[in-house]
C-alpha cells in the first residue's frame, strides 16, 4: 500500500514537472512578454479601421487596405504578397447627404447603401410615398405607375425604437406583451402584403425603378439604439439610401398623415467599372518541413455602414500581431506559418474558396488553420469540427496557454463540420483540420455585425490582446508537434431538421466576377 501511494505521489510530480515545463517553455514565455509589453494591436487598428476605413469588396479601400497589410509584414521582415483571385464591380463611396426639406427642414441620418448609383451632383428631391396594402399583384401593377418621380419607402415601420433588453427592464409584464403581440401581427401583415404584391425585398427595388421611381428609401433597424444595417443597393440608376429608425419612422407617419414629406438626397458615389480582387498572404518559412502549413486565417473585407472593427477588424489585428510576435520570438518555425487575409467573405466566402482551389497543395500541407472572425470578444469556444483525432492535438497545444485565457474556453469534441459561416469552413470542406476561434460575442449581432457602429471605439483590446497570445501559442505548438495531424472525419449525427445523417460539406467555387452581370 506504502508502495502504491509513493509511486503515485512520483506520477503526480511527473505530471505537475511536465506541465511546469510547458508552461515555461521559453517560446511561450517570450509571445506571452512581447504581447503585453510591446502591443501593437491599438495602433494598427488607428491605422486600418480610422485611417484606411471600412474595406468593402471592389473598392479603392480595399485595395488600400491590401497593400498596408504588405508594407507592415515586409516592416516586420516577413514576406507577403496580394494575390488576385478574381474581379468584382468597382465603386466608392462619396458624401451622402439626406434633408427633409418639407413640411419642414431637418438633416437626417443615414447613408447610401453599397454600391448604390449616385445622383445627380445637385442631388435629387422627391416627395415620399409607402408601400400600398393590396389584396393582389394586379392591384400592386395598377398602383406602381403613381411612384413616377417619387421616393419609395420599401422598410415597414418599427412599432418601437426600444430595444427588447430596455422593454424588460422597464415596461410592465402586461405592456411588453402587448408590444410584442402588436409587433408580430404588423410584422406577419407585412410580410403578407409582400407576399401578394409579388415580390421581395431583392426583386421590389428592381420593380419600383422600372415604373420611374427616383430614389429607393430603406431602414434595417438592428434591434439596438441608433443602429442600422447597411447591406448593398439592388437598384442600377436611382440611389437607395438607408435611414436610421427614428428618421425613417417620422417620415413614414408624416405619409400616412397626409403631409406629402419631400426630402433631398445627395449621394456622390462613383462606379469605377472593373477592379481587380485580392488575398493577402504572408508567411514564415519552416526550416524543417516547409511543404506543412500551419495558417491563420481572417477575412479582410467588411461591409461599409461602419469602418468594420468588429467584422472583421479585429480578427485581422489578432493574426497580424501574432504573426508579428512569432516572426520575433519564433523565427524560424518548424512548419511554415502562413497568414490568409481573405477578401469578399461578407458575399459567400469568395477569398478563401479560391484559395482552396488554387492551392491544392497547400491545403493538402495543413497542420491545422486557425480562423477568428466574430467580434471584438475574448476567445470562448473552440470545436473540432468533425475530426475524430482533434482532441488529442488541440488539448496538448491549450495546455501552454496561460489559465485566465483556457478558463474562458469551452471546447466540443469531435463537433461538426461548418457549412459556411466564415472561411475556416472553405478549408473544412477539402478535408483539411481548420478550427474556429469563437469569441464572446459583445452584442455583436445587434450592435456592431454589418452595421452603421462597427466601429474602432466598440474594440475591446484587452480581449484582443488575449486572443493574438492564443494564436500565437497554438500556432507554435502546432508547427512544433512531432506527428502530422490526422484528418480523419468523425461519423457525423443525425440532422434534427432531416432526420437524416449529415454529410461533410464539399468544397464550392467562388464567384470570381462579382456584381458584374
């Protein structure tokens, strides 16, 4: 029995020894120093989101954007490189200016959607008009010929401007439900009513052009204070203009009362016909097994309500301080480090799918990619994404990461495979071991995802310091591991919505000419 305890307590001080050790490897120590005592996450996102802005596809921003990333990765004496994928419409954003100018004058807020026409350079001034309620798409067609010279307003009007977390803490139990009843038959008679004029939102702007309208008018209210999401315009000629809430909603009940509301609108957007798309990659060079990539992995594209911090500013800022850190620390990794800034994820992953497509070679040398996308929070979720094996390599790689960081992580094992969502799934689906770095989310999807307040203010940087020191440790440990990662797939469960077993997704091609049809 005497024996047994001892030889215990040895294991127990094995293990403790062993873990001390990692815990001390110098290579962590020194990304873990050079993170808190020398970041540069504050400036580059001055740099990107104040100075460069919001990095819409086809844009000359964007373009910008690509080449600061080169230019910082050659200051930091790693090679980096834009490369072209494909085209899309080329456009850029000038002043936008909205007034109401009857029955009296007030500036509003709100802007021209992406690649919206312009006006002309006086701008255009239209009286307002809603849509109709009708019992069929015939009494819609009888109806469109009266938008001739008018403003269309095409968003339904929001009951409320409170968001439901400010109804909660204030209203009765009684009235909150009153609302909310209110607000579901106004959203289901909309919803109808579109039903029956024959359209929806994609195909109504294209409608009310053809009949001569002047200008489209929306607002897509994010359910929070203030804040709108800003998508594209699906007009060719007139301009569509986004307005927030508390414009939108007078000026919608200044129609229903009968006092003919005009407004002016100056939108000086330019169409700059064809650009070029572009990645940008950069790497360290491995000095032992160059053809084994281990990747991170953010898309650097953004819609342009805000300047796009927290989608995807910061995770661009995490890889591009981890890199920094490793190239300092770590110079001559094992695998090659490979960093994937991608462009046009926000219209279906276009960046990173050609990539996978164009470099079969390099997905086929993954060790593993690691992808952070989803807001400014620290890192709290990781998954295994369908790999059987995942748990073995990815718990020995968080062991070295220090205990206030893996505290905050859940991790699910094996998981399943992303069917989208952002570009870690492109590589998932050509088999390779690819790995979300999910992070608490910040009010993310109300207040900063593709809206008007995405902004730099909204980054919470000790968050984002904490997520580069993740990467930068995981992707040390990853070059370092002894065995090439397995990449075998776990049986998949039954699908809830099916009842049949899911399948792993298989790789899609890009759109490589967007906008240009």
């Amino acid at each position: 029995m005497t024996r047994k305890i001892a030889l215990l307590i040895a294991l127990l001080l094995a293990n403790s020894l062993f873990l001390l050790a990692q815990k001390q490897d110098p290579v962590v120590q020194a990304i873990i120093k050079e993170a808190n005592e020398n970041s540069q996450l504050e400036a580059l996102g001055h740099e990107l989101m104040d100075g460069i802005g919001p990095r819409l596809v086809g844009t000359p921003q964007m373009k910008k954007a690509h080449d600061w990333a080169v230019a910082k990765y050659a200051g930091w004496g790693i090679t980096a490189r834009n490369e072209q994928w494909g085209e899309w419409k080329g456009w850029e954003r000038g002043i936008s200016h909205i007034d109401m100018v009857y029955p009296r004058v007030q500036s509003l807020q709100g802007t021209q959607l992406a690649w919206s026409p312009a006006t002309p350079k006086k701008g255009t001034t239209a009286e307002l008009v809603v849509l109709p309620m009708v019992k069929d798409s015939m009494e819609f067609v009888k109806w469109l010929p009266t938008v001739k010279g008018k403003m269309v307003m095409v968003s339904k009007l929001e009951p409320t401007g409170r968001p439901d977390y400010n109804w909660e803490e204030f209203a009765t139990e009684k009235s909150f439900e009153k609302m909310k009843k209110e607000r579901d038959e106004q959203e289901k008679a909309w919803n109808d009513n579109m039903k029956k004029m024959g359209h929806n939102s994609r195909t109504l702007p294209e409608a009310l052009e053809a009949a001569g309208a002047v200008g489209i008018v929306a607002s897509y209210w994010s359910k929070g204070f203030g804040v709108n999401k800003i998508f594209s315009a699906r007009t060719k000629k007139i301009p569509t203009v986004d307005l927030e809430l508390e414009d939108y909603g007078m000026l919608y009940r200044l129609v229903e009362s009968g006092q003919k509301p005009q407004i002016h609108v100056v939108a000086e957007s330019k169409d700059l016909g064809v650009s070029p798309t572009f990645n940008t990659i950069a790497e360290i060079k491995g000095s032992e097994k160059p053809d084994e990539y281990v990747i991170l992995s953010a898309h650097f594209d953004s819609w342009d309500g805000g300047t796009g911090a927290t989608d995807n500013g910061t995770g661009t800022l995490v890889m591009m301080e981890a890199m920094r850190i490793l190239k300092k620390v770590y110079p001559n990794p094992k695998r090659t480090i490979l960093v994937g800034h991608w462009g046009s994820e926000e219209q279906g992953l276009n960046g990173s799918r050609a990539f996978v497509e164009d470099h079969p070679e390099i997905v086929d040398g993954v060790q593993a990619l690691f992808n952070q996308d989803n807001g400014t929070g620290r890192v709290v979720s990781i998954s295994g994404g369908g790999f059987l094996d995942a748990y073995d390599y990815l718990g020995k790689w968080l062991h070295p990461v220090p205990q206030e960081i893996t505290d905050e992580i859940e991790t699910t094992f094996p998981g399943t495979p992303a069917r989208g969502g952002s570009d870690y799934a492109s590589f998932q689906a050509a088999g390779a071991p690819a790995f979300s770095l999910s992070s608490l989310n910040w009010s993310y999807w109300n207040y900063t995802w593709h809206t008007n307040r995405d902004t730099y203010d909204k980054i919470i940087f000790d968050d984002v310091r904490n997520n580069a020191i993740l990467t930068a440790i995981l992707a040390y440990m990853a070059s370092e591991h002894p065995e090439k990662t397995s990449r075998t797939k776990a049986v998949l469960p039954i699908s809830n919505r099916t009842g049949e077993q899911l399948e792993w997704p298989t790789p899609r091609s890009p759109e490589r000419k967007g906008g240009l049809d």
